[in-house]
C-alpha cells in the first residue's frame, strides 16, 4: 500500500507513540509505586491506533474512548502531565482528578471523553456525528472500543442506527485479541468480532494491521473522507495487542508465551521506526526522536508528582452546568 | 377566562415553542414524526419542523438517549422520547452511568443538555410492563433533574425550563392525565425548576404531591373541606430541584404531614421527603408523617386490582382523616 | 416442497387457526364495545406462525411471545376462553386477570410468557434452552418476535451467546413490514432485519412464508430437529402482516391500500384450505371445521362474559413464592 | 476462636456449599471461570464444578441475567455475576421489569428463583462509573429481595439463603468489604432473610447500618463509647425483607435514630426507613431522625475527594453528637 504519510510526518508520528509509550510506562511505575489508586489499564501495544487514527482526523472532529484511553487522550493533544496528574490525584488532573485513569477527556482537543461502562460510547459519537450533520459541519466523530464490546447491545443498536442515518462515524475496533482475562474467540463465533458484524447493517468494513501507523492513518482517513462525503460509517477493525496485562498488576499469565513473543516483535514503535528506515531517515534522527519523547515524558512524571493534590472542595462542584451540587432547597 | 387545553397537546405545544425559539432544539423517538406520537404528544411537530428536526429512530432505547447524549455534548439540545417510562430500564445506563455523570468526571469540560420526555404511571390498565411510576429511579441518580408536571400550563412551563437548562432532564408525563384539560399557559410562559406550587390553599394539613396524585389529593381535601378541614396541597413538580423550602413552610403552618405517591413505597420519593421532614421538621409535627404510596407489586392489569394498588381518592382521605383524629 | 403435514393434520391446523382468528375478532369487538381495559395487539393474519411452529414441537418444549401473543397461547394450549377472559379482567383469565393481553401465559402448556418490553424474552428463551443442555434434556425453546425486535441490544446479546454456546434455541421473526405505525424498512439497512443478521453470528437462517402453515411446520421442523442434535440455533424470518392496526383502536392507514390488499389476498386461513382442497379434502369437511371453530369461539365469549370479574384481593398475592407480598417486617 | 477468612473467600465458600448440595446451582458471568472473577470471589469453582456449571459469558449483561432468568423458569437455580453493580443499569430491564414480575403478571405460574451478585460500593478510587452504591436501586423494585452483607459468616449464611430461597435476589457484595476478615461460618451455616443482627448492643442511640456503613457505625460507636455513650448498631444485612421490627425495637429502647448508608440521600434506602419511623415510631423519637448518606454527586476519582462525598467515621461521629445533644 502507499503509504500517504511522508517522513518527516512519520518521524512526528513516532515521537508522539513515544510519547505515549513512555507515559504508559511512567504510570505502570507509578501505580506499582502506590501513587495511582484504583485501576489503570495501559495502552502500551497500541499507540498506532490512536496516533495513526489522530493524524487522519482533523481538530474539530471527535473522539470518544474506553476506560483505556490514555493514548487516544495524548494522540489528541492531552499533555503527558496532566494526564499522569489526573492518574496521581493531583488538582492539575486533565479533569481535576475527579475523573481518572479511566475517563481521561480533553474536550477542547474534541476527545470527548473515556468512558468505562463497555460500549456505552458508541451510541454518543454517533449522536456527535449526528450534530455535525444537524449543524451543517462536516466534522466526523469516530468511537474506539475494544474486542469485548462488540457483543453488547449498545454496539448494535449505534451500528444500525448510524447504518439507516448513515452518520459520519467510524467504528474503530481495538482488537486485542482478549476482554479482561478472557480470550474474545471463546465468546464470538465470527473471525472478526467487528469487521464480521458491519454486514448486518449494510456497512463497509476493513480489518487492518493496527500496529502499522501508516496502515491506520490510511484506513481512518479513507474512512473519514467517505463520512464527510456522506457516505455514512464505517466498521474498522485493527488488530493489536496489549503489552500489560488488562489493568492494575494484571501479570496476563493467560496468554500463550509464543504469543506474547510474536506480537511484541511487531512492536508499533518498531514498526513505525523501520518505516522511518526504509524511508531513508537516518537512526540518528530516529534515536533523537526517542530521547525527546523521553524527555518530555521524565518532565511530565516530575510535574505531575510535584502538583498538589486533590482540592477536596472540587469534591462538591460541577455537578450542575451552574457549578453546584444542590439538588434541593 | 382562558383557553382549555389538554395536558396531551400542552406537550406538543411546549415542544414547538422552545423549537421555534432556538433551532439547536430537536426531537427523536419511536413513532414521534408522521405517526404523532403513540400518546399523540408530538402531533404537529415533524410537519412544522420536518424530518430532521423530528426524527423517528428504531426501537433501540440506548441508540436514542446515547446519540443524544453525543449530540447534546457538541451543540444540540435534543429533546428524545422514551415511550413508557418503564422502558427507561432498557437504556438506564445512560440515565444513570453516563448522561448525569459526564460534567462531574470531566471536571465541567462538558455539559449535557437535554430532555427526556416519557409516558409515566398507571391507573389506565396496561398491565405491569407499562403502568410503573418511575420517577423515583432518576430521583435516586446525582445530576439529572427531575420534572413531572401536573397540568396542562405546568406541561408548558416546566418544558421551557427543561429545554433550556444545560443540565439533563428527566420529564415525566402522566399517562393518566393526558385527556385532562387546564387553562392553556400564556405565550412565553416559564416555570422555573425547583419551585412547588400551592394547587390549594389551606391550614390544618400538608398533602404533598405529584404529577397525578395532585389531582387525588385536591380530591380528597374537597371530600375533607366538607367537614370544615382545610388541606393545603403542595404539587412538588420537581422531584430535583426539589422545594423543600415549601414542604417545611407548609408543615411549619398545618404540623400535619401527608404524601401522596404513585411509586411505591419502598424506594419511593416520599421517603426523602419524610425523612428531611423527620430530621428538620421534626419540632414542627404534631403527628406522625404518613405516605400513601403504592403497593409492593408489580401493577396488575385489571382495573379492580389496580386500585387495590396504587393510591386512590379514598385511601388519601382515610389517611388523612387518621392523621387528622391523631 | 414436500408437505410433512398430512391432510388430517392440515385440517386439524387449520380449525385451531380458524379459532384464534374468531377469539381475535371477538377480542377487538369486546375492546370496542369497552369490556376491554388498555391495549390489544391482535395477531389475526399471524396464526400460519404460531399454528405452523407448535404443530413442529414437542409439548414440552418451550415457547416465549410478544405482547402481540394471543395466537402463541392459544396455538399451545390456552383456552380462547381464558385468554377473552384474561382481556375482560375476569377471575377466570388465564393468569388471573392479572397479567393482561400483553402476558398471556400457559406454563403447564410451556408457553413461558408473552413479554412487554420489546426483544426482551430472546436471551430468556436462550434460558430455557441452556437449561434444557443443563438438565440434560432434548428439549428446545422458541423465541417469536416482530421484525422491529431486530433493531435492540437485546436481540444482539442473545443471538451472540446462544450461537456460541450452541443453545437449542430458536429464535422465529414475525416480519409484518411494520413496528408501531413506522415501516421496519424505514429503521433497518438491510432487506431481512433478522434473517441477514445471522451472519454475525454465524448462525444458520431461513426467511420463509409466514402464511403458510405447512411451510412454517416444515422450517421450524427441521430447525428443531437440528437444535435437538446439538446443532444450535437457527433464526427464521416469516413474513406475514396483522389485519388489523397495531394495537387497540388503530385504523393503520399509513399502510398503502395496495399493499393492504396484497396481503389480504394471501390470508393464512386462505392458504390453508387451498392446500386442503388440493390434498383432495372436501369443501364441507373444511367448512365443518370452520363452523366447529366458530362454536368454540362463540362458547369461549359466552364463558367469558359471564365469568366473575376479578377478585380484588388477587392484587396482593404472588408476588413472592410464599404466595404474599410482604416486604418487610 | 474460630477461624478467620476473608470476605472474598466467603463468597466463593457460600457458592461452593451451594453448588455441592444442589446440582441445580450454576454460576455465569465474566470471567469467573479460569480466571476466577475479577475480584477473586469464585476462584476454584470451575476446577471443583467444571466448565458447564461455572461458565464465562461475553460482555453482555442483557444476556448473563435474561439467560438467568429463563434457566430459572425451566429447573435450574441460576447465580449469576454482574461485575461492578453500576453495570446492573445495562440489564436494568431484567431488573426492574422481568424478572421480578414474571411470578405476579402469571397469577403464579412461574417462579424465578436465581441470585445476581455484584460488587457494589466505593472508597477504592475506581472512579464515578464503578464506585456506586445502588442497593436503593433494587429496593425499589417490588418483587427482588435484596441482600448485603457486612461480614464473611453472613456473606455464607446469606448467600445459602438466597440461592435457596424460590424469589430473585439480587446479593451485593461490598468491594471495600473483600479484604475484610472475619469468623468462618460453621458447616450448614444460614442466615435467613429479612433478620436484621445487632451489631453492637447499646441504649442511648440506634444507629442503622447495612454492608460497608456497619464498620462505620461500629468504630464510630467504640469512639463514643469513649464519653460513655452507648450506641446501638443494627445491621439490616437485607433491604427486602426489611426488618423494620428490629430497628422499632432498638428505637423504643433508645428514642434516637441515625441512619447511615452509602447510596445518595435522595432516594437513598434511608428515607424508606426513617419514614417508617417517622410514622410508626413517631411517638418513640425524643430527637429528629438523622441520615449520614453520600452526597448528592457522582463519586469522584481521587481519594481526598471521595471522602468529602460518602460517609466517613467522623461524619457519623460529628451526626451521632448531634443528635445526643438534641
Ligand atoms: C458493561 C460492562 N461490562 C463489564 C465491564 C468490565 N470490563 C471492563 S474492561 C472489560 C474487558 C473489555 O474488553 P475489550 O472490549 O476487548 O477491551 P480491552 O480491555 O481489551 O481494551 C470488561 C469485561 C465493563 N466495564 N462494562
Ligand atoms: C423496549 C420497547 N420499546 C418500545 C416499545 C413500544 N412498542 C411496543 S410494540 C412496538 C412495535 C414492535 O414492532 P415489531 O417488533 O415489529 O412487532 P409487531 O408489533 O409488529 O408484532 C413498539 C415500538 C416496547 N414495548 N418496548
Ligand atoms: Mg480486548
Ligand atoms: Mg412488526
């Protein structure tokens, strides 16, 4: 395939999934460390996605994500700091610490929010697709989920009814291959949980190599030119694979070692860095890239942890578009 | 006096106006365009503003709610129909997981401004799947509002503010009071959220109520204003905000409490409201708080058994007379 | 195709047609003369569906219906009298008055209920079929539901987990063209709401005459017989229409008069003695069979009528298995 | 003494003693099986019962309890996982309009007697989606019995009777409670439903408590213990049956009453409670009922935050003083 992302985009592109990666990592560290509570689920594995996604999308499109979110609120242009302050319960959280690992949102960048119920958000970027046609824009709205959200009800019903009003929305599957500790194959019947289903409502599908950036820049644009043309939805299903386990501490002992091996030599990062090869980037560039994202990442660790926490005040604010919490007089 | 209208097409009505007024206002449902509404509360409405601004979906409770929680969080204030309020349970998540959580958990990024517009409640024989008063499942959720007007002028007023506020809100419509007709509201009429209204006047007891237990309770206090009692009857019309400034007023001036509620009475709203009474009004009361609520039963389909279940004018006046004689 | 149903048996289907066809008239005649509370949703033009389907199964198979159910009830066993009398509010109603046209219930007959809430049963009689695999018996159960079923989440979780698990279910669409008053075409991308849906999950799918009892005894037979030799579930998709509105008082005129006509003309009871008359049985042994039905009918509205109303002192009772409805102490 | 366990391993033990006594007993959810649940509350169950009675489901809630429920009506005794209780409101219809009302609307015909089991409740930073207390939910339902135990002997002797019991039960299991340890239940343990325990025997105050709030009420008591007050803790253990003669009489004993419960104050269960009181013990009450409950926000993520929104030790110190002071 052509790959209509040229270098020097390319090398920004690998950057920002090194961005992420390293973010992963520094939360990873820091929930071991006890400075997260709760549950984290890391991205690590799937930067493509959502960088490949973020670079065919355009800033006033939207974005909705799951519980794991991290990389698509950074590809979006959530910084690495207040993402990690968020994780850490600091008051410079991207949502003031009230939301958390699993509901990252960056609603100025359109990340319109990570939500942790499966599927729920596949109805609302279909109903942000439907406003950008109410409105008169031709903004796209693309919702990722993962594998296991495919057999909700929720996923259907967005489908069909983005189908019929044929709304400019993507449907972009994170396909890891599990749900929490449970492999999807055992659970669907189909090969390709999303890609399998877009027939039933008439829509065009794709399984890609979500692993590849360019690959899914590619895909998601063509998909996204479709929508703002009118030509409705699209299903895409990347296949990718989680490099932690599904949350927390999670050691994923129930994945086949040969598996884990296979998948992590098609590394996103690698990937993308012998594209860079090919394309005649020298490693210097490469490696410099890298250090930069590291940089940025050791920065936003220190000032993430060196950020207040919490204002238990905020605990009682923003409940109402007013700013309050009262319910009665 | 004033035009009679019917709480049914005070609905439509109420609609169109806000419609008219802000062009971001638009509706969806089953059967709400060509069709009118399975109520008939949306007869007019896709033939002044067309298809797209009154849109039917497929029967897919979560799609309608969900797409419009998307739509409401990026310019649109959406107004969507769930035909029974009984069907909220088929897209509660979105009532009670997602739409009333999204401003909170984003730190105020995003606010959420819709309405949800259902059939609520019983008496008309439609059986246990159809019949339930479920307002008290969304007073139970943080961060929606909750709005169950009791006439026609009320359905108007109280669709104004829903409309126009950028929080969520529940709108519950009493399936029993559409045929019920009232004096039509004036044009621009507003009745602001959280603000009880007094449907009758009077000092010897407080009858807080809702939606269609207003009605019974003006009934049984004219039963009661036979014997020279004077009830005084409180219509909530929100469940949140809720005004318990008025209930407290109320009670401060009769020391006798009465709620009368359609829900039933575990779980329902007239144990919030007991319970403030009980802890800030308890140095007001010169007798036991009361509620008549409904049985713990599923609502049967015969009209004889569904009397037996859900409050009716005579269980309110015994009530009332016990408390009375108390 | 070869008819499994033999002429005796035809006609035996086609008087138990006949009688739910003339319990249906009387039931809209009672709901217009005002003996009727609420809502009906009749099934005349439905009966080829539920006749065809039960003259296919075992009587201790299982059968879960909509609140369009009247021809599933009686089709397995319930009294026209109990089900009139169950819509007059009597004490004598097949579940005591309390249930309503919307959930006629015969369980000593397996028929487990007609359901409110739209989709509502499938994973229920997914239920009943994984409970058969359970109980080690080779028992299938049924699901009956309109084309507008097809577009909830619930149809979807149903269809995905009894595929998987290989459940002896069926799941038997009554595609009647339209939900309430809104045509399914006007909310559904593809031709078969249900049948073109099973690929998703793959499962095996039929979209057969709906009018046809002998047609619909033959799918469901062999649907059936696959479930019971583990073979799974099978979706199938009858088409057929209501004569009358959608419920109550509706006059249906958003139906095109051509349409309407169309239909009519393919009238199951039609269809049936035409088959009758090909089979070589006589004019007056199918009019017998007719008059016999009419005499139930006409038996089972006298009973009805004359039936005490319900007794009050029902509402309080079975809520609990105890028999009560105490809720606290 | 006897032995100590967790409240986790209570679960799987009570499910365990079920499955070996009744062939009828089946366990469904996600990821119970090999993985032995999220939360580790069915680890070793499909290794003693195998792949057919502890069985994974896709992520669909609709199914897991709507399969439930028709393997109930057929014979078998189905208890199923829902993960987090917040996740009950994407099967909320089965909840709320099936499965309790199949017995009633079928004059009879059909029992449902199956379990669903969830972990319910905050204090563990899981954020606004998986953090609710939504017991009140359930209690709002005619038909569902609703337990939640506060230790790992009545997490047992509960779980026995509601897998027993012939009504549906929905079982919430506090997630702040699972590490928690306690005395083993003894061989053939039970505890029947709708009997509240007291905790903590006292005179001077009734504090009513249920799941995670009992070791609430009990530390809160030891401190005031301290000033030689001494309150009573009645743990309900049950929601439906309620035992509301258990609270009356500790009440008639010590004419105050504080309740403390996790759910939001509005349309939390407390009301249903204190206007019980409020009518029945009204005469009993030398001081205003009180409620400690959360506030009315979703939960929020960090902990500084979390504990300004439901009930700490000291909020139901400071509510206790208060009310001794009236
Ligand atoms: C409705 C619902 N059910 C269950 C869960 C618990 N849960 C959280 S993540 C998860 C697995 C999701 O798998 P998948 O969709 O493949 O996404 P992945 O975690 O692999 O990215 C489950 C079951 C939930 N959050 N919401
Ligand atoms: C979840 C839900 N949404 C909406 C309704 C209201 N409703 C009752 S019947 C019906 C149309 C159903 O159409 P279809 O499935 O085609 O069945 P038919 O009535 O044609 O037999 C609708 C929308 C309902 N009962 N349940
Ligand atoms: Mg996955
Ligand atoms: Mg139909």
């Amino acid at each position: 395939m052509t790959a209509t992302v040229d270098a020097p985009r390319l090398l920004e592109l690998y950057e920002l999934m090194s961005v992420i990666r390293g973010t992963e990592k520094a939360a990873h560290d820091a929930f071991l460390a006890g400075l997260v509570k709760g549950t984290t689920h890391l991205a690590a594995g799937h930067e493509a996605v959502a960088v490949g996604a973020s670079a065919a999308l355009r800033p006033d499109d939207y974005v909705f994500a799951t519980y794991r979110g991290h990389h698509h609120a950074m590809a979006r242009g959530a910084a690495p700091a207040e993402c990690l302050a968020e994780l850490m319960s600091k008051a410079t959280g991207v949502c003031q610490a009230k939301g958390g690992s699993m509901h990252l949102t960056k609603a100025s960048a359109g990340m319109l929010g990570s939500y942790a119920i499966v599927g729920a958000h596949l109805p609302l970027a279909a109903g942000a697709a439907w406003s950008a046609l109410l409105r008169g824009t031709d903004q796209v709205a693309v919702a990722f989920f993962g594998d296991g959200a495919t057999n909700i009800g929720a996923f259907h019903e967005a489908l069909n009814l983005s189908a019929v009003w044929a709304l400019p929305v993507l449907f972009i599957c994170e396909n890891n291959l599990y749900m929490e500790y449970t492999p999807i194959s055992s659970v669907t019947a189909v090969e390709h949980p999303a890609a399998d289903r877009a027939a039933a409502y008439r829509l065009p599908a794709e399984v890609i190599d979500g692993n590849d950036v360019v690959v899914v820049a590619d895909a998601v644009g063509r998909a996204a030119d479709r929508a703002r043309a009118g030509g409705g939805p699209t299903v895409l299903e990347a296949q990718t694979y989680r490099h932690f386990g599904h949350s927390r501490t999670d050691p994923a002992t129930y994945r086949p070692a040969e598996e884990v091996q296979r998948w992590l030599a098609r590394d996103p990062l690698d990937v993308a860095s012998r594209r860079l090869s090919e394309l005649g980037v020298p490693d210097q560039e490469i490696t410099a890239a890298a250090a930069r994202a590291a940089g940025v990442v050791a920065d936003a660790v220190a000032a993430a942890k060196s950020a207040d926490g919490a204002d238990p005040a905020q605990a009682l604010t923003d409940v109402w578009a007013d700013g309050g919490h009262q319910w009665r007089t | 006096m004033a035009d009679l209208i019917t709480y049914r097409d005070a609905v439509a009505d109420g609609i169109a106006r806000e419609m008219r007024r802000d062009p971001a206002v638009v509706c969806l449902g089953e059967d709400i365009g060509a069709a009118g509404g399975v109520f008939k509360t949306t007869v007019g409405l896709q033939a002044e503003f067309g298809p797209h601004r009154v849109r039917d979906t497929p029967i897919s409770e979560q799609a309608i709610v969900g797409i419009a929680m998307g739509a409401a969080m990026t310019g649109i204030r959406p107004v969507a129909e769930i035909m029974f309020s009984d069907f909220l349970a088929c897209c509660w998540d979105y009532l009670a997981n997602e739409i009333p959580k999204m401003r909170y958990m984003t730190g105020g990024q995003v606010t959420v401004p819709l309405v949800i517009r259902t059939a609520n409640g019983g008496g008309l024989g439609f059986g246990a799947q159809h019949s339930q008063s479920v307002e008290n499942w969304a007073l139970a959720v943080p961060g929606l509002k909750v709005v169950a007007p009791s006439n026609p002028a009320d359905v108007v007023g109280l669709l104004a503010s829903a409309i126009r506020t950028d929080d969520p809100v529940v709108f519950f419509e009493h399936k029993g009071l559409f045929a019920s007709r009232g004096e039509a509201a004036p044009d621009g009429h507003v009745v602001p959220l959280g603000e009880a209204a007094v449907a009758r006047p009077g000092t010897d007891i407080t009858i807080v109520a809702l939606a269609a237990t207003v009605p019974l309770a003006l009934a049984a206090a004219d039963e009661l204003a036979g014997s020279g009692v004077q009830a005084e009857v409180i219509d909530l019309r929100c469940l949140v905000p809720l005004d318990m400034a008025a209930v407290l007023a109320s009670v401060r001036k009769t020391s006798r409490l009465l709620i009368v509620e359609e829900n039933p009475y575990q779980g329902g709203w007239g144990g919030t409201v007991a319970s403030i009474v009980a802890d800030e009004g308890f140095e007001l009361l010169d007798a036991p708080i009361r509620r008549v609520a409904a049985a713990c039963v599923p609502l049967p389909f015969a009209d004889a058994l569904e009397d037996e279940v859900i409050p009716t004018t005579p269980k309110v006046v015994a009530a009332l007379r016990d408390l009375l004689a108390y």
